[in-house]
C-alpha cells in the first residue's frame, strides 16, 4: 500500500507542476497582450513589448521543460534505464 501512496504522491506533484506552468503561460500571454495594446494605443512606434515578451518568453519556456520534459526525475529515470539496457545488451 506504501508503493501505491508514494506513486500517488508523486504523480499528484506532477500534476501540480503542470497546473502551475499553464497558469504562468496564462498570465503572460494576458501581460503581453496587454502591454502590446497599451505600446500601440500609446505610441505605436517602436514595440519596446517585444522585449519583455523575450525576456519573460526564456522563463516560461524553462517552465514548459521543467514541468513536461523533466517530471521530478523521470527524465533521469528513462535515460539510465536506456543506460542499463545498454550495458545488457539486447535480449
């Protein structure tokens, strides 16, 4: 029964880290689309938003492979399990 609660535990993290980057990515399309508005309502010239769009666009990008690519250690999971396969050879 431990097992399953540990797994349990572990996918509910998961979870929540997933929950948290959609909110993230949420919050900066609705920042950015905001602040597009007010650079070309206001001067419409130069698009200083674009800058806080890169800038802020790098940490959302790093949430996205945080949340979905690496997975509290299942990335490093897979590659040493691919690892020992290796040294088995094929079966």
């Amino acid at each position: 029964m431990s097992d399953m609660n540990e797994k349990m535990r572990l996918a509910r993290k998961i979870a929540e880290r997933k929950v948290a980057f959609i909110r993230h990515a949420i919050s900066y399309l609705v920042v950015i689309a905001g602040l597009a508005v007010v650079n070309n309502l206001t001067y419409g010239g130069y698009q200083w938003w674009l800058w806080v769009a890169f800038g802020w666009g790098i940490g959302v990008v790093s949430h996205f492979l945080s949340a979905f690519l690496y997975q509290s250690g299942a990335l490093v999971d897979r590659l040493a399990q691919h690892e020992l396969e290796k040294m088995n050879g094929p079966k």
